[in-house]
C-alpha cells in the first residue's frame, strides 16, 4: 500500500464533538410520501447550515433504507436545532403519523455518551439489535438523558 493514500485527522479542536446517525426505513408505499417529506426538509436546513453543522453525509442503507451521518461541534447545537423549525414540526409530525415509515437515530459523543431512539422500525438495527429495549420515559424521553444515563 503505497504510504501516500493513507491520512488520519486531527480532532483535538472538536473535544465535544458528536455524531449521529439517522435512518429512514420505508414500511410501505406510503412511506415514499414521507421520504419525499424528508427530502424536502433536508436541503433548505443544508442551504441555511445550522450553527454547529460541521458535516453531512447521505447513506443509502438498502432500497427502502437510507439516512444520513452528521457532524456537530456539541451536544448543544444539536439540541438548538432539533428544538427549532424546521425540525421541530416535522419531528412532531412525524410522531403523531409515521406516514408507512420507520425512524431511527443513533448518537455518539466524543466524551464517550451514546445513546439511541427507534420509532416504527420494521426490524432492530443499531443497538435495538443487542441491547435490551428501554422505554422512552422519563429521563430517558431525551437524547441529553440517554445519553446520561448510558455514562452512568
């Protein structure tokens, strides 16, 4: 392997960095509609980039499973963001009607948190996958709570 192609990154000025994975699970033709939804959500919070959005990055996990990876400079601009417009309208949208689809995200932090939340999903991926189900109540009705919780 020729020693030029491999590179590593320097994250040192990022110590509350995090990184979260969303994806998309369509459960029916309904589900197209949601996805189109999406889609129009996503490129105008790109244009607008949200204070603390370092990257990201669309995943196609198969063909009726896509979703994206983001970078955040903390926890903080993450949560402004997802309490603000446009996000905050569709993620209460998307709780009252699923629209044939399943959600789920999963985030990590540099500090060492990790926490998860699945709605509707057909089948376990991520951590669903080995970890035992927890109800989201409580403390653990918020992603700053999960992931408290997880450290503890």
């Amino acid at each position: 392997m020729d020693a030029q192609l491999r590179r590593s990154v320097d994250l040192s000025a990022y110590p509350d960095l995090v990184v979260i994975y969303l994806g998309f699970r369509l459960r029916g033709p309904r589900g197209v509609w949601s996805a189109l939804r999406i889609g129009r959500g996503v490129r105008p919070m790109l244009a607008s980039r949200p204070e603390g959005l370092l990257a990201h990055e669309t995943i196609f996990f198969g063909l009726a499973h896509f979703g994206f990876r983001q970078y955040w400079r903390d926890l903080e601009c993450l949560e402004r963001f997802t309490r603000s417009e446009p996000h905050r309208g569709w993620w209460t949208g998307f709780l009252k009607d699923q629209g044939g689809a399943g959600f789920w995200h999963e985030t990590y932090t540099a500090r060492g948190g990790m926490e998860a939340i699945y709605v509707n999903m057909p089948a376990s991926v991520g951590f669903a996958a080995f970890a035992p189900p927890r109800q989201p109540q409580g403390p653990y009705m918020s992603a700053r709570g999960r992931i408290a919780a997880a450290g503890s």
